[in-house]
C-alpha cells in the first residue's frame, strides 16, 4: 500500500537553528499537508499545500515556517530560528484530490527536539 | 466554534471485552468523520472513516464507528479488544472540501489488561 514517507524519524538541533524536515506524499495526491503534534496534546494542523502554493494555514504556521515542493516528489517544511517550543512530533500528510473526499493519509512523523 | 471532543482521556479495558470510545464534534458544516489510531513510535493510522450513506461504518482491524447526526457523535466500537489495540486513538472531523485541515480531538489512551 503507497504510503507517506518522512526524514528524518528523529532530529535534535540546537534552539536558534534552522531545520528542515523532508517528506515524500502519495505519488498520485495532491494536496499536501504539514501538522504538529506536541507531546502529551493534541494533533494540530499547521498548513495545506495545493498546485505549488499555501491554500490553508493556521495561527501557528508564522513567519518562521515555511513550506515548498522543491521537485516532483518532496515535501518539505523549514523552521528558521528554532525554538523551544517548536518540539514537536511533525506529521506530513497528503491526499488525493476526487472533489468530494477528504482521506488525508498520514506519515510516521519527525520528531523535533530543540535544546 | 469547530471543534472534537473525546471525553475520555483513558480507558482500560480487559482483553476479549467490547470497547466503545466516545467522539462529540461541533462542525458548521457537513462533516467528514474520521478514526485515527497511533500506536507508541509510530504514525497515524485511519482506522476508518464516514462520508455520506450509511451511518455505520467498519473499518480495518475489526473496528467499527457509528455517525449519529441528532447527537453529533461518532463512536468508535469494537466487539472484542485484543492487546495489541493498546494505542492512542484520535477522532477527526473535516469539510467535504479536498484539501481542507482535520480538526483533531485530544485523543483517548487505550489500555488492555490480561
């Protein structure tokens, strides 16, 4: 069954620094999807990703988040300026575009620390 | 306000037992309706889901969900637990729209004991 792929699976990096963290969708989906889960709470959506450009982002996904689709395959979401805070376990997700329908389907997740 | 609530935060159940695991949303518009569950490490898994048509809905592992509108719930049951059911299981809802975000509840913790 094709399924979503994220790297890396864990990553430690210092507060202030950049990351960026890597995702491969379903080959055949088309939208594209960024969420973070904090340890202990809930599963929240940062931004969805449609035809090369941000079609829905919450309150958390500021300035200091950034998404791009770099080729034909990959997915990924960019952290400047890392912050406590941002650890976090970050899902990428996708979901193949038939109108009505909404199967978002997700990857293992990266898990963020920030020390 | 959108919103999922799953009242229980825990729940312990013996293993061979029937489980059911509670989902209330507030949704503007017509929902979609979705069972994730996350076992320890790993991703999340769509046990099942409901879009339209019939109001109860069998998923993979055994699970089963039934979307009843004039409660505005979606209760996860299953007939008989096994141990490897001990996960963390998340209700979801979002917009018939493709591409729009889920809103996720805080999720239900499930336990087996022998």
């Amino acid at each position: 069954e094709p399924e979503v792929t994220q790297t890396p699976s864990h990553q430690v990096t210092q507060m202030g620094q950049e990351v960026i963290l890597r995702c491969v969708p379903i080959s055949n989906h088309l939208y594209f999807y960024w969420y973070r889960q904090i340890l202990g709470q809930k599963v929240e959506f940062l931004v969805s990703f449609y035809n090369n450009e941000i079609s829905e982002k919450s309150e958390i996904f500021d300035d200091q988040f950034s998404v791009e689709r770099p080729d034909g395959s990959n997915f990924t979401l960019k952290i400047r300026s890392t912050k406590l805070e941002d650890s976090a376990m970050y899902f990428c997700a996708s979901s193949e575009n038939r109108g009505a329908g909404n199967t978002i389907y997700f990857g293992e997740g990266s898990w963020l620390t920030v020390v | 306000a959108q919103s999922v609530t799953q009242p229980d935060i825990h729940i312990t159940v013996s293993e061979g037992a029937s489980l059911e695991l509670r989902c209330n949303y507030s949704y503007g518009a017509t929902p979609y309706l979705f069972w994730y569950v996350q076992s320890p490490g790993q991703g999340l898994q769509l046990l099942l889901k409901y879009f339209s048509g019939d109001t109860l809905v069998q998923g993979i592992k055994g699970f089963e969900a039934e979307f009843k509108r004039s409660q505005s719930s979606f209760n996860l049951r299953k007939p008989s637990v096994h141990w490897s059911d001990a996960a963390e299981y998340f209700c979801a809802v979002g917009a018939r729209q493709a591409g729009t975000a889920l809103i996720f509840g805080k999720g239900t913790t499930l336990s087996v004991s022998s």
